[in-house]
C-alpha cells in the first residue's frame, strides 16, 4: 500500500512539475539532468508524455514515406537507453546535416516501446491543439 500511494505521489508531482514549465518555445539549453523526465517515462513505461530531452545520434535510418513523411533517427540518451526521433518534414523543416555522434535536443512527445520509446510531434501543430515541439541542432532550431 505505502509502494502505491508512494508512485502515485511520485506521477503527481511529475504531472504537476510539467504542467508549469513552459518548453513550447525553444530555450536555453536543457542542464545535466535534462533526461530525467525522460528516464522516468522509459523506466515506467509511461506513453504521452510530453518532454524534453537531448543526446547523441547513433543511427541515422531512411525517412519513412508511409503517410505523412518522418525523418527518422535513433539517439543515445545516456541511461543505457536509447530512443528514436520520428519528426514530421511535412510539417516541420529537415534537420539539416544530421550525423552520427552529433547532439540533438528535443522537445516532443515520448511513446513507451520494448526498444526504448519514440519520440514524436517534435514540429508545431497547425491546428494548435497540441503543444508544438521541435529539435534543435548545430545551434539552428526546426519547427
């Protein structure tokens, strides 16, 4: 009972902290911990949870054409964990010169999968009912 109450107070406090923090606009760079709410969403499985994250690129893979196009990759974020980055480039610019071992930050929408999740709605929503997200790299942001 005391395990329950404890990971209830535990998803309250997460839901609370990001309900106050304004992430719809690309900031300053996130600090050390910037993973954390993403760690938490991977260790508990969690999906819709809207986040931010950053790490290294180890895989670049092909766009994925089917439907609305995605430009895909996989980022080592740190954990032991990695998570793939599916961004919208009919909605969103093309992350331009995009490489393994470069830096990604991220602020979108994390999906809990076996494989370590995916990441997603990192470009505005044109209809502005979903937070916009975006990915920033080299110093340029796409949105």
């Amino acid at each position: 009972m005391k395990r329950l109450v404890a990971f209830l107070v535990a998803g309250l406090l997460a839901y609370a902290t990001l309900q106050f923090q304004d992430f719809s606009s690309p900031g300053p760079s996130p600090t050390g911990d910037a993973n954390t709410a993403l760690e938490e969403a991977q260790t508990r499985q969690l999906s819709d949870v809207q986040l931010t994250g950053q790490g290294i690129v180890v895989k670049v893979l092909p766009d994925d054409l089917d439907g609305s196009r995605h430009q895909r990759y996989i980022l080592d974020v740190g954990s032991g964990e990695t998570v793939l980055v599916s961004h919208n480039i009919d909605l969103a610019p093309r992350v331009q010169n995009l490489r393994k071992g470069d830096s990604v930050i991220f602020f979108g929408e994390y999906e809990w999968n076996s494989k370590g999740g995916v990441v997603h709605w990192t470009h505005h929503d044109p209809s502005g009912r979903h937070p916009g997200g975006w990915v920033r790299h080299q110093g340029k942001t796409y949105q």
